[in-house]
C-alpha cells in the first residue's frame, strides 16, 4: 500500500510466516502494542519464544479493495483474542520488494540452492534459475549442496564455470556438515528467499540451520534423476542468530517471463559488456546486429539465445491477446498454461447460452399450445 498508514492506539505490529487457505500465520512485533508516540514502527527481528504467533484472518475492507496479504508482509492486528490465539488483520504496510512466484513480500535476497550431484548438475537448467533470479532485483547468492559426492578437481571445475558466468559460489554438505557457517554472515539480518529445483536440499538445509523447523525431506527419483517436490507453500522460518529464512516449492524448470530488451542485464557476462561499450543500434537484441558488443565467444551465449526466443515468443502472445483485431484468443488449460485458438468471428459458430435454449423451447411450447 502506497502512503502512510495511520494506527490507533492498541493496535498491533506484526509479520505474515505463512498463508493458508484463508488464514495467515502471524508472529507479532516484541515491542506489544502502538502507542501516540510511535505512529509507524519498523519491523525487528525477534525469537518466537518471545513474541506470541496468532492465526489471523483478513478484514472484509482489504478484500473489498484488492489489497493481498502476502508472506513476508508486514501487518497491524486488532482485537486479538490471547485465549484462543486469534486475531484479524486490519492493514497492511509498504512493501520493500514484491515477488509474484513464489508469492513473498520484502525479501532482501535470494539463496539459490543447486546439487553438485544427485542430481547432476545441468548449466542450462542453472541457467534458467540465475537468470530467473536475477530479474527479481534482489542480490544472488550461490551455493552448491551435495560437495561431498564430488571429487575437488571436480568442484574446482565448477567453481572457474561459475566465476565465469560472474557468481562465487559456496560449496557445502547438509549431510557431511561442511561449510554450513559460511551462510551464516549471509543470512543474518535478512530475509532470505531459499530457492532451487526439487531435490537439491534446500529443506535438509533449513533443517540444519534452524533444528525446529523439521521439514519433510524427500529423495531423488532414481528413474528421472529429479527431486520430489516437499515444499507445498512458502512458509518464513527464523533463523536462530535473526533473520528470516522463506521455503520455497521447488521448480524443474522456471518460466521467462521478461521482455526481449531487459534479458542482457540478467546476465553479469553480458552486462560487463555493455558497461565498457554500447551496440550499434539502441535496440539491439545481440542475435545477428552489425556491431553488437554482447556477441561473442561466451559460454552462456547460446543459453541467452534460447532464452531470447521464449522472451520473445511471451510477447508476442501478450501483444495478441491486448489487440483487438487479433485472430487468436487465449485460453487456460488444466495446467494452467495459456493455450491459443482462433476466434469465432460468425455468430452461428457460438454456443447457445442456457437460459436462451430455455426461452426457446418455451416459445416452441406456447406455439403448440396455440
């Protein structure tokens, strides 16, 4: 919500962990209740032991003007029922940072978890989830669970892949317990996006680093060499030196859903290139324009080119169903994936509705009857 929010006294700060259904878990500010002299007060972090969680509903007037209560917002409570742990939220505050899938509110990075092994480590798929990354505007950081199933040529082969596309990366084992402090400093004081394809261990590694998490760990499938999703919503978990930690469900494979001309920047190869020198035309795509600096010998390249066919494929399907005059309608299917047929520009191509099928047989029935 844009503006300054307003509070009367009593009413409470706290933050969303979790949504379910139509009920949000809330873990309240330890500061207690607003006072005249505190009109606006900024989240802290705090240990739950201290500070009470309540199971909150929405009030009627956020729904009625579209306001979405999402995890990671911070809220104010009123009339909170101590006794059976209850309460509703009234308001929603301003929003830092806003992610759309997953669904979480002032995030301040994202922790991308990927397998050295089991599964196999695939740069095209690492790929698609940077750059996915990348275009949410929050800092990347890189790490590599599993370090334990490889060799260290191995993973210095990795790491000199890596510093190449321009990250550092971390490489730990959940199982082994080797360099799990090393995220420590990273995490602390910060709400932390965990992310990944299914399992690599991103719920084995919020167990280790919170113990009262207790996640449901799941394996990897022997015949597809791909994780089972565990994660089925995003949930906040506080870590036990501040900060908080955001679960995410795993993706195999995470859309592109930027436009042509912003795709470079989310590439640091890419994006170093443009920092010294400027391509002949404004509009550059960096495929096969006459003086394009981005285009080269770089590992990535032909990773960005397919990526820059599926950005572009997007838009001209948005640009489709805003027009018009288009020829094509968009429709929905069972999975949820936008699928194109023709319009039926004739009128006798539709399909009667109900209630004009009935006036029909009403009207045959009167003229029987006459």
């Amino acid at each position: 919500m844009k503006g300054k929010t307003f509070f009367r006294e009593g009413h409470l700060l706290g933050r969303v962990l979790a949504v379910q259904a139509n009920f949000y878990r809330v873990q309240l500010d330890p500061r207690g209740s607003i006072d005249e002299e505190n009109k606006e007060l900024n989240f802290v972090s705090f240990r739950s032991s201290v500070a009470p969680i309540l199971l909150c509903t929405r009030r009627t007037r956020l729904k009625k003007i579209g306001q979405q209560v999402m995890v990671g917002d911070r809220v104010v409570i009123e009339e909170p029922d101590w006794n059976g742990g209850r309460g509703a939220i009234a308001d929603v505050l301003d929003r830092q940072t806003e992610l759309k899938r997953p669904a979480i509110a002032n995030a301040n990075q994202i922790l991308l978890v990927f397998a050295a092994d089991d599964p196999p480590l695939e740069p095209y798929q690492l790929s698609r989830f940077l750059v996915k990354a990348e275009s949410t505007n929050l800092n990347v950081c890189l790490c590599l669970n599993k370090s334990d199933l490889v060799t260290p040529q191995q993973q210095a082969e990795i790491y000199e892949m890596l510093d190449k596309w321009g990250y550092k990366s971390i490489f730990l084992s959940v199982y082994k317990n080797i360099n799990i402090e090393k995220l420590s400093p990273i995490l602390k004081n910060k709400i932390t996006v965990i992310a990944g394809p299914s399992g690599v261990g991103k719920s084995s590694l919020i167990n280790a680093l919170i113990p009262d998490a207790n996640l449901r760990v799941g394996e990897v499938s022997g015949k597809i060499a791909r994780g089972r999703h565990t994660t089925r919503h995003v949930e906040l978990f506080e870590l036990p030196n501040s900060g908080l930690l955001a679960d995410t469900p795993g993706f195999n494979q995470p859309d592109i859903n930027c436009a042509p001309g912003q795709l470079p920047f989310y590439f640091p190869e890419a994006r170093e290139k443009l920092k010294t020198a400027n391509c002949r035309f404004s509009n550059c795509l960096h495929r096969d324009e006459p003086d394009c600096v981005v285009r080269g010998e770089w590992e990535r390249y032909e990773h960005y080119l397919v990526f820059l066919e599926e950005a572009i494929t997007r838009q001209t399907e948005l640009s489709q169903q805003t027009d018009p005059e288009s020829t094509l309608k968009a429709k929905v299917t069972r999975k949820g994936k936008n699928r194109y047929e023709p319009k039926l520009e004739s009128k006798k191509y539709r399909r009667l509705s109900r209630r004009k099928q009935q006036q029909i047989l009403q009207d045959l029935f009167n003229e029987d009857e006459e």
